[in-house]
C-alpha cells in the first residue's frame, strides 16, 4: 500500500487527536471532530484515511479503536526500535528519560560519550559507552536509528560515523553540518536558532513607506 | 526595510557559516564557498545579501566581520531578549543549562513549575516559582517570549495563560494543543513523533505491483 508523504505526516497529527479521544472514553469519531481536534480540513482528513479503506458510515463516523489499530500499523509503531544516542550532557540525559517514546516503540538501546567521567556509568539502565567505539557497537547491534546531542563542532564527524555503521534516521539536536552523508535522513533542530527566530518574530518589520 | 521570510530563515543558516568561518579565522568569503558550507545556491546567497546593501566584491567577497554585525543588526541578535521557562522536568532543565542561547541574546529570566518540590530552587541561577503564578509574573516582567516543557495535557491550558499575559512567541516541547491562541507564534518539537516519523521512513514503503 502507498500513502503519501504528506498523509503520512499527517497521520501523526491524527494519532495524537484520537489517543485524547481514547483518553477521554469516546467510542467514535467523525471527520469533523477529528478536523475540530487537530486543525485539519474535513475533506482532507476522509481522503487521507481511505488510503487505507477507512471509511466513516454515515450517521456514526469512524470507530476509534480500529482507527488507532490501523494507524499504528501503518506508521509501525507496534514494533519496536532500537535507537542510539550520541552525547549524553543535559540534552541527552532528557532524551534518555523521556517517556514518551515508549508509546511510539521507540527504544534507546546504546548510548555515547566521550568524557571518561560519564562512560561506565548508566542513566535509566542505558550504559554509557566509549565514543570512540560507536561506528563498530551501532553495526554489531544492528542500529538504524540516532539522536545526535553532541556539541556543534563535532555533528559531521559523529554523523559520517553514524552514517557509516549502517544509521539512516538521525534526529539532531545540534546545527545541521555543512554536509549530509548521503541516504541518511536527518531532523535537525537548532535550540538557539528557533529560539532568535522567535524573536525576530515578536515585532513584525515596518515595510518602508513607498 | 523589509526583509521576506524566505530571506530571514536562511540568514539565519549563513550565520552559522560564517561564525563557522570566523572560527577558522577567516576574513573574507565568497558566495560560492558561503554555498558550499551550507547548502544554499550561490545565486540565491547574493540575492539574499543584496536586500541590505551587501554585494560581494568581485576577487575579493564579502567581508566576513562586516556581514556577521549586519546580520546580527538585522535578525536582532545584538538585543538581550528575556524568555519565560514554563515546566522544569527533565527538558526544562536542559534548556536553563543549554548554552547556545546567549550568543543570540536569549536569557531565561524567570522559570516556573507546579511541583511544590521545585518551587523555590534555583537551577544556574534561576529561581523557580510557582506556575500558578506565571501569567502574572510574566506580565509584570513585559515578557514576551516562552519556552514550554509540560506535559501535554498542560500543553493548552499553559498556552492560553502565557497568550493572555503577553507573550507572543512560543516554543514547545510538548505536542502542539489543539487550540492556537490568535497572535502567537508557537513553533512545536514533538520529540516522540519526530522520532516515530523517522522510523517510518527508514524502510521505503514498496509501491504495488500494477
């Protein structure tokens, strides 16, 4: 089955309006609920989920129950991941202690560093290893998945690295690197940057009086 | 003067650069390698840097010093700008030590949970009040900028406090809510979906055999 890139995103988007439902006891759903719930037009939402022969009856919507089962299946969130993590400071500890990736299947199976005061330690029953050994630990464990929170000057290195031991999704907690390793798909998201975006943001630019 | 948006957002990717640059001391640089170490058409860098009057000198460039302070000037980085920290779990306390947001005038002034247990300490230097508090607070202050690190089932409730005192520009941790407050711009990091986003794509879904 093919679906969309975009209907895939916003499947995710969908997923997050009916576990509220789900959490607050509803049984079904209809498109114009669910567009109500999470911004999405109703037209959009029938079409993106009879991709996958979901189909709302008329008079009674779309069961909540079988929605999430579907989707969860598509998105392949009833496996389970392993991930590595690459930079254990504050940013790092976070993500090892997040709780939300266990609902997602995500798992952070190995962790790195490369202060000698962190490796042997554990956070969260994660060993903290030796950096310089993550290329060879990642392929030996069959990773294909990353969090990189290392400082800026070391994002290409570590991502030639992870992109070598056989990693194909990093999600990047430094700048973006000048070059992407090739077949590697990478999120990045630059703290400051959003931050002073933001902020550019606050007052808009007074266009010049023509 | 008016700058498009398209043009701001890569500022701030040429900024990164061109520290990059200055780092490995630098003077000058060139469209061509300013492309080469971001990613952005060359073409594209000069149009860019044209809307406030730089043009690169031909067999010289641009001069790195020069541009730096005018894209300081112009993305407001050369202004301190207060921030709001609203949840102080394990992100929140990454985000009071992360140290990248100084260099673009960010500082976190005041942070607030609801945990009687936090409420009182301070984490480098900032003092954690209580969260009911926070609308008040933050007006009192003129804050208009905030980070969110709550729970999601806080995430709306937060919003609307932090709208209603003021601030306009969110970042968020957290899933975004259903309901946007008007005149605020919130700009989402959903850590969990991220990463399940990712694993999606790690296995390119087979088109079927037509």
């Amino acid at each position: 089955m093919h679906i969309p890139d975009e209907t895939v995103g916003r499947l995710f988007i969908y997923l997050r309006s009916i576990r509220r439902m789900l959490d607050q006891d509803k049984k079904v759903t209809s498109s114009e609920d669910l567009a109500a719930s999470c911004g999405v037009r109703a037209s959009v939402i029938r079409k993106d989920l009879s991709y996958f022969g979901r189909f709302g009856k008329r008079g009674v919507g779309y069961d909540l129950g079988a929605l999430v089962r579907d989707i969860h299946a598509i998105l392949k969130l009833n496996q389970m991941t392993n991930a590595a993590l690459v930079g254990v400071g504050n940013i790092g500890r976070a993500f090892l202690r997040y709780p939300g990736f266990k609902a997602e299947g995500i798992r952070i199976a190995v962790a790195f560093d490369k202060d000698p005061r962190k490796i042997g330690k554990r956070i969260e029953d994660v060993l903290i290893e030796d950096a310089t050994t993550m290329g060879e630990r990642i392929e030996s464990e069959g990773i294909h998945l990353a969090i990189v929170a290392v400082p800026p000057s070391e994002a290409q290195e570590t991502l030639y690295c992870l992109a070598g031991a056989g990693v194909r999704g990093v999600f990047s907690f430094t700048p973006c690197p000048p070059k992407m390793p090739q077949g590697v798909r990478v999120t990045c998201v630059d703290l400051a940057m959003e931050m002073a975006s933001l902020v550019y943001h606050l007052e808009p630019i007074r266009k010049p009086v023509s």
